[in-house]
C-alpha cells in the first residue's frame, strides 16, 4: 500500500451532487449544505490507504468518487480483503460500531475523492439529522449481512461456488455494461479475488481461465467482464 500524501482538492460542493447519496437522501438540502460546510475533501490516488488498522480513530469518511477496497492483516501479517465500498458510502465509521479504532485499514482501488470529518461531529449528526443516521446503520447492516454470507459460503460452499458468488456480488455492486457483458468497473486482481474467497492465487487463476474457455467470463489485466451472468448464478448455486 502506498502512503501517498493526498491534497485538498472541491473547496466547496454543490448539495445537489449528494442528495442522491444513502447519508443525505433523506436530508433537506439546507442539512446537506451544514454538513458540507464542515467537512474536508480530498483526492486519493490508486492505492493510498485512507486510514490503517488500528490507528486511533479522529476522522469519518464518505467516499464521493471511486472504490475502496477494506482489507485486515491477519496475526501472521497477510493481507485479507474483507469486501469494496463504492462511490456515496460512508467509511472509517468506527463510532458507529463503538470502536474507538479502524478495525481495517481502507485502501484506494482507483483514484478517489473522498469527504471526512471529525469525529466530534459524529453524535450530533446522527442526533440531528434522523435520514443520516438511518441511512448510515442501514449500511452498517448491509456490510455485516455481506460478511455473514461470505462467513457461510466458506463454510458450506465449494471454491467454484464460492468464487463466482464473489464474482457476482462484485458486478452487482460495481457493474458497467460493456460490449458483450457487465464489467467490474475498478481494477480487480485474481489475488484480490482469493483473498476476497479465502482460497489460493492458483485456484482463483485456474477457475477463470476455465470459465474463459467457456465463454463465461472475459479476464484481462486487473479487468474481470462477466460475459453470462446467468451460467455464473448456475455455477454459484452448485
């Protein structure tokens, strides 16, 4: 991970570029504005990590343009993706799950712009704003829901099944159509793949040029295009 300075960059945002973001879709555009007068933008270049694991959490984040991918160290110092967040989440939202720490370290998938405050105004954003803080915990949600089927596919899935359910979450989150099928629209490697599906570089390698062969599945540097979603739903559902 490179630790790339960052620079500020959109001193001031237009409300209306956000009303359709989770945080803000239900805030009058009056909220908003308060919002964004408080807080800090920035722009990251691929690969700099937002913020490590474990370092005292002082600011929360809301990524305005790109992908981010989440990632853990394990004890042995290996680095596992846990999953992506695209453009108009918010993350670093340790507050919100009683961490006074990142318990991950957020680190840039493409170049990104991203919005970040205090944490200070962490409790009196959910206190006043009713649609940031249901919108927010919505998405705490939604992520320990995706973690929870991640934690069943490893337990009850073959590598097969469980590599194009990630797969198939990936276009569903992140999917541009394209000639001929739906992309992942950020670079993605076959490693990030493994570590996303808890199993070898190999195995990941060995599958998608399989699947190539099929025509299921177009894979190019650091580009995964998903030529036959419905064989991939086939293949994910054993």
């Amino acid at each position: 991970m490179n630790e790339l300075p960052s620079r500020k960059t959109l001193p001031r945002l237009d409300e209306s570029l956000l009303t359709h973001f989770p945080p803000f879709s239900r805030l009058e555009r009056s909220d908003i504005r308060a919002i964004l007068d408080q807080a800090t933008s920035r722009r990251y270049g691929e690969g700099v990590a937002i913020f490590d694991e474990g370092a005292e959490a002082e600011r929360f984040f809301m990524l305005l343009d790109g992908y981010v991918r989440v990632v853990r160290i394990t004890p042995t110092g290996e680095q596992v993706t846990a999953f992506h967040i695209p453009a108009g989440q918010l993350l670093g939202i340790a507050k919100a799950i009683g961490k006074d720490i990142y318990p991950a370290t957020a680190v840039t998938a493409t170049d990104s712009i991203v919005l970040s405050w205090p944490n200070r105004l962490w409790d009196s954003f959910v206190a006043e704003y009713e649609g940031f803080s249901t919108e927010t915990y919505k998405t705490v949600g939604n992520r320990v829901g995706e973690l929870n089927d991640r934690i069943v596919e490893m337990a009850t899935q073959q590598v097969e099944q469980r590599v194009a359910n990630a797969v198939l979450r990936l276009i569903n989150q992140t999917g541009r159509k394209v000639e001929g099928g739906i992309e992942i629209d950020f670079p993605i490697t076959r490693q990030d793949l493994s570590e996303l599906t808890a199993t070898t570089l190999h195995t990941v390698s060995r599958l998608l040029s399989g699947w190539e062969k099929q025509g299921l599945v177009q894979s190019r540097r650091k580009r995964i295009t998903v030529l036959s979603p419905h064989a991939l739903v086939v293949l994910s559902q054993g």
